[in-house]
C-alpha cells in the first residue's frame, strides 16, 4: 500500500527564521526515502482549514511583529480545526513563537496580552533576558521517553510556564528550556509538541522525525505502522557531536 | 583638553599594539579615547568636509573598499575605517591614528565609514554624514543584532529624528530597505533620496510584508531617483556587463569579480560617485584594477590548479554565492564546505537549513515546493538571473566537509541532495585542505564561513600559496 501525507506549514510565508525549513525538508526526506509521499501546504491568514485536510502540522518561530497578526488569525476562529486535529491525535511540532502561539496568551513588556490558539497548557512572559545557546534536554514524556535526548539550539527572550496538567516535553541537561527556572523543556500534548528547540530540530534528532511520521500515518491510516529504517549514520553522529561537546 | 588627551591616550595604545604586534590597533585606540572624550568621533570627524556612512548586513566591506579605490582613482584623499572594525570604536580608532596631536584632521576629503546594523543608529549622529548608504536587511547572527524588523526599525526612528540635511542611497531591490523611501513622506522636508536596484531582480524578505502593511498602507508613492543595472552578458567567474541607467545618461560596464551582489555592491558605489560629481567615463578604467575585499571572492593557483574562494555566513549571502556556482560546475570540480559557530560566524548554525545548498545541484529549494494556492505577485521567479539552474546532480563532486559544525554541515548536504557515499568529513581545516587540493582533476570551490576564512587564509600563507595574510 502506498502511504500519503500532507504536511501543514502554519504561517510558513511569515514564521520561517532560525532554520526551522530543516524541519520540513527532513520530514518530507525522510518521507520520501521510504516511499511515502508527501506534499507540503503552506496555512496563512484567513485560511480556512476543513478536517482532513492535514495529516501532520508544523509552526515554527518567527519575529515579534508578525505574531501579532497571526495571533488575531489564530484566536478568530480561523484556525479552530488545528485544535480539534490534535484531540484527534494528529500530530504536530511547533517551536519557539509558533510553540507560544499555541499557548494560552504571550505577555510582551507593553501591551496588552497576545492570545493564543490554547492547545498547550502554557503560558508565555517577555522577559529582558535572552535565552541563547545549545540546548540539551532528557525526554521525558510518555511514549517519547526512549528517544532519549534530544539536541537543538535556543534563542528566545519569552518565558514559558506550564500550567496545571501541562506535561513538559523534557528536562533540561544544557541549557535554559523554557524559562531558565524550573528546568522544563517544552510541552507535550497528545501527539502535539512544542518547545524552543530550533538547530535545525528534526535533522539531528531523527527519531524524533520518524515518530512524528509515524504518528501521522497511524492517525491517518487507522493501523499500528512500522516505519522502514533508514541509514542514519550522518545523524547520529551530529547528535552525539553535540552532546560531547556540550554536555559530557 | 579632554579632547587632546583622548587622542594622546589613543596614539599611545595604537603606538604599543602596534609595536607589540598585539592585533592591529583597530578597535582598542578608540574604546579607550572613547571612555574619556565620548564626543570624539563628532569632534573629529566632522572636521572632514564630506562624510558617507555605509549600514546593511551584505557588502558593507566591498562597497566601502569600492568606493574607495574609485574615489581615490579621481584624487580624492579618503579616510576609512578599513579593517572592518564598523562599531564606535573602529571609527574612533581611524580618526586617532589620522588626526595630529593637536586633533587637527588636515589634508582629507572624504570620510567612507562602514557602520554595524545596529551601531548606525548611534554613531550616524555623531558623525553626521552628508551620504547615507542602505546596502539590504538580511538575517544575520540574529543571537547578537535582535531581529530583522527591528533592525529596519530602528533606522527609521533614526531618520525621523535627523536634524540635518543629508542624502540617502537605497537599495529599492531590497523589499526591507526599500521601505526606507516612505520616510521621505514623512516631513515637510522630505529627505533627498536616490534608489538603485537590479532589474528583474528582487531580494525579498517575506517578513517585510507585514512591515510595509502595516506602517505604509496610507501613504503616496514615494518620490525618488532611480539607478537601473540590466545585465548584458554574464562572464561567468570573470563577471559579467551591465548596463546601468541613471537620471543624467546611460553606462555600460564590465565589473570584473562574479555574483549579482556585486552588481548591488556597485551600484551603491556608483550613486555615491554620481552624487560627488565625478566623471563617469573614468569609472570602468578604475574598477578594472579593483580586487575584491579580502577572501570574500578569491582565487589562487594552487599547485597549478585554480582555487576560488568564496566567503559564506548568512542565508541570502550564501544563495547569491550558490546561483554563481552553479552554471560553472563541471565534472572533477570539487567542492570544500566549512562551517564553524565561533563567535564571530554566529554560535547559531541554524542558518544553514535556511541557505539553499540545492541550487548547487540545480534543485528545487524547500520554498519553492511548498504549495500555496494564493497569488503571490511580486514574488520573484527562482534561478539565476541568467539562465534556469543546471543539474549538477549527475557530477560526482565528492564534498570534503570540514570545521567545528562539520557534522550539522554533512546533513544539511545530504538533505540537499548529495549523495552521503561520497562526502569526506575532515573537521580539522588543513587536513581537509590536503584532502581537497590532493590528485584535483578540475578546480576547487571553497565555502567557508568568517572564522574557517581566516583560518585558511594562514594555512595558504604558511604552504606558500599566497603571500600576504591581510591584504588591506
């Protein structure tokens, strides 16, 4: 049987800084390499998204001034269907301002609050402190905890908390994560994940592409699917680079 | 007095590392005198009749150094702040080391400043220049400067607040920069403006949207004169011709170094050079015996092979470097890629999943095949300016992938399309090199970021195969 995805790139014209397109072009690789094919959308405003018409959704970080706008998008009813696709089990990667976007609101230092689409229990301050460097974390989440870790790099002012059920992704090694206090990386919603690991992300942490994958095609498909192993030799070693360099 | 002793001070650090061979004396004169005279550089450099200052995140080193061999060319006696120190301090440091003891600056005509995105905005009115250069908005080290629309910003903020009577030079080709005309509306006394731009060229910023409708939605066409390039003829690694329009005629010249971002680097120098009345006719005799500023394109013989050296650190800077390559990729060229994430390349490397290594292969880039199903009207065709990309795929061009992040570097070309069979990972620069320039049929392209350039440059100087290190 031929598998088919379609990828959802949420606001990728206006969220596309800090190489977050690695993402999309090592989910789309990946997809290919096995056979798997797969077509890319780009979700802008106004768009009306309908059910089924995503099987995965990407949202990465972008600059302050456009988050404004998409947060008008996103909390107009526009975007509805992303939140009941993800209560579905559709997965989805967000990262950094697409992650707080995702969120409850986004606090900046003068204005009034930037709402979010509410799919992560977080929450987000500006801070005048800027978070930046690798970022190593242990997974910790169900289901993602046999991963292992995960290597990115942070560039982020805004704080993230999680709220009451919020269930974080990971636990920082290296780095600041979320907020630089608690320790916290991310945040983990059903098959949704949000975090402020950009590097790029997927490329050096392919496992985590794979179950991104996978999950699509189980949702989607309706069936337990193993995905085909590929020959990661060049990932694994940027991943393990990392980590000896910056964590051991 | 304060002003005397600053410059004494300065003399003396610029005498001692100097004679103690401790960096060039480029920055620390400066940072120093500064701590005691902060209005040294309005102090002195306004003693200089005509002062140009030169912002953006590409070409700002070209461009001056450009500007100043064709100025000089017409006996113009410039001063400039050279070896790339484009903060306070660097400034400072040029005007300690050419002012006498007395802080009188004598004998110069001409003040060619480079400033930092971010230092402009200060120092420009210290300096208060006649001519204002705006060269592009690009991501760049975004861990140091904030953000592009801030970058654009700011400078906006900076102009609305200019309370003398300058010029500015644009790049209209830029859809970050252009926004800058609209400040021309703003007052009764609009700034006098000068545009230049590539034709059937754009380099465009989808973040810049947001910034034009948001801040420009209500306001008329701004007025300004236009500087036109259309390309005649690309000469491949030797160039290409232009011919450039401008309100007072029409020029065709041949610039001799490769990559359309000469072209803009150019043009940003020719408006200044129109805008001081200098005869036009003497411009292509002049460029021909321009070189390059250091490494940034280069090319040297190496055991009688040709090496070209082109320097990378930014997205756009990158793809521009790319689209010049490759139509000129034949089968036994090589390809030497090395990245580091020193401070000074951007401890981020993430931009490298933004740079579009496909077009070396002639493939589609990730932008390109994402689908959307609205009109974007001024988006501008992919693929060089001359011809639609060649498909280099079939060439076996063996990468040899060296520095810090060669790891992060090796997977961002297998996610191109290079086929992982053939890469040599070689994380230390010099072996890498031996590896590249070992049994070369064809010629050698090396991409290295800022870091791994100069790196390399000491290895060519200490095998013999260049002599000078810093040729400034």
């Amino acid at each position: 049987m031929k598998f088919s995805l379609t990828i959802g790139h949420l606001y990728g014209l206006q969220m596309n800084t800090y190489g977050d397109n690695g993402n999309i072009i090592t989910l789309k690789k990946r997809c290919e390499w096995r056979g798997i094919d797969v077509a890319i959308k780009y979700i802008t405003y106004v768009d009306e998204i309908k059910e089924g018409d995503y099987d995965l959704y990407f949202f990465g970080g972008g600059q302050d001034q456009t988050q404004a706008l998409i947060s008008r998008d996103l909390t107009g009813g526009f975007k509805d269907q992303v939140k009941k696709d993800v209560e579905k089990g559709v997965p989805l990667l967000s990262i950094c301002g697409g992650y707080q976007l995702l969120g409850a609101y986004y606090q900046p230092q003068k204005g009034p609050k930037i709402g979010g689409l509410g799919i992560f229990p977080i929450y987000t301050t500006a801070s005048s402190e800027r978070m930046i460097g690798n970022l190593v974390i242990d997974l910790v989440s169900d289901g993602l905890e046999m991963i292992g870790k995960l290597v990115g790099f942070e560039n982020h002012s805004g704080k993230t908390y999680l709220t009451e059920g919020g269930k974080p992704l990971g636990k920082v090694v290296k780095g600041f994560g979320n907020n630089g206090e608690d320790g916290t990386e991310g945040c983990v919603y059903k098959n949704a994940i949000g975090c402020y690991m950009h590097g790029s992300l997927l490329p050096k942490n392919p496992q985590l592409a794979d179950w991104l994958i996978k999950r699509a095609l189980e949702v989607k498909y309706g069936k337990k699917i193993e995905l085909e192993p590929l020959n990661d030799g060049l990932e694994n070693q940027a991943h393990e680079g990392i980590i000896k360099r910056f964590v051991d | 007095m304060r002003l005397i002793l600053a410059i004494w001070l300065g003399k003396l650090i610029l005498f001692l590392t100097q004679f103690l061979k401790k960096g060039g004396g480029s920055a620390a004169p400066g940072l120093y005198a500064l701590k005691i005279e902060p209005n040294l550089v309005s102090k002195l450099s306004r003693q200089i009749p005509q002062n140009i200052v030169i912002t953006g995140t590409n070409g700002k080193t070209t461009t001056s150094r450009m500007l100043n061999h064709l100025v000089k060319s017409q006996n113009i006696k410039t001063l400039r702040n050279s070896t790339g120190s484009n903060l306070e301090r660097g400034v400072a440091s040029t005007l300690i080391a050419s002012t006498d003891w007395l802080g009188q600056i004598r004998d110069f005509d001409l003040g060619i400043w480079e400033l930092d995105e971010a230092a402009f905005n200060t120092v420009v009115f210290e300096i208060k220049p006649q001519i204002m250069v705006f060269l592009n908005a690009f991501r760049d080290q975004l861990d140091r400067y904030g953000e592009v629309d801030t970058v654009v910003k700011k400078w906006w903020e900076s102009l609305e607040k200019v309370d003398w009577d300058p010029t500015l030079i644009v790049n209209g080709g830029d859809t970050n920069t252009a926004t800058i005309h609209a400040v021309n509306e703003d007052e009764d006394n609009p700034l006098k403006c000068l545009s230049f731009r590539v034709k059937n060229h754009v380099l465009w910023h989808e973040s810049s949207i947001s910034l034009h409708e948001k801040e420009h939605s209500n306001k008329k066409e701004p007025l300004y004169a236009e500087f036109l390039a259309i390309i005649k003829k690309n000469l491949g690694l030797l160039g290409m011709v232009v011919s450039i329009e401008y309100p007072a005629g029409k020029v065709e010249i041949n610039i001799p170094v490769p990559g359309i971002y000469h072209i803009y680097d150019f043009l940003a120098a020719f408006c200044v050079y129109y805008l001081l009345k200098l005869p036009i006719n003497n411009l292509q005799k002049d460029l021909e015996s321009f070189s390059p500023a250091f490494g940034r394109v280069e090319h040297i013989k190496v055991s009688d092979k040709d090496v070209y050296t082109f320097l990378i650190k930014n997205p756009a800077g990158a793809n521009t470097v790319f689209e010049t390559i490759n139509p000129e990729l034949k089968a036994g060229d090589r390809l030497l890629v090395a990245l580091n994430d020193n401070l000074a390349d951007g401890t981020d490397v993430s931009w490298i999943w933004d740079a579009d290594f496909e077009i070396l292969l002639g493939g589609k880039s990730i932008k390109e095949l994402i689908e959307t199903h609205f009109d974007y009207k001024s988006k501008p065709k992919k693929g060089t300016l001359f011809s639609d990309l060649k498909d280099n795929s079939k060439l076996k061009l063996e990468p040899i992938i060296s520095g810090k992040r060669a790891n992060d570097l090796a997977l961002r070309l297998k996610y191109a399309g290079f086929d992982d069979k053939n890469f040599k990972i070689e994380p230390n620069l010099e072996e890498a090199l031996n590896s590249a320039t070992k049994d070369l049929d064809g010629r050698l392209f090396i991409f290295p970021t800022y870091t791994a350039l100069l790196e390399l440059q000491k290895i060519l100087v200490q095998k013999g195969h260049k002599h000078q290190y810093w040729k400034e």
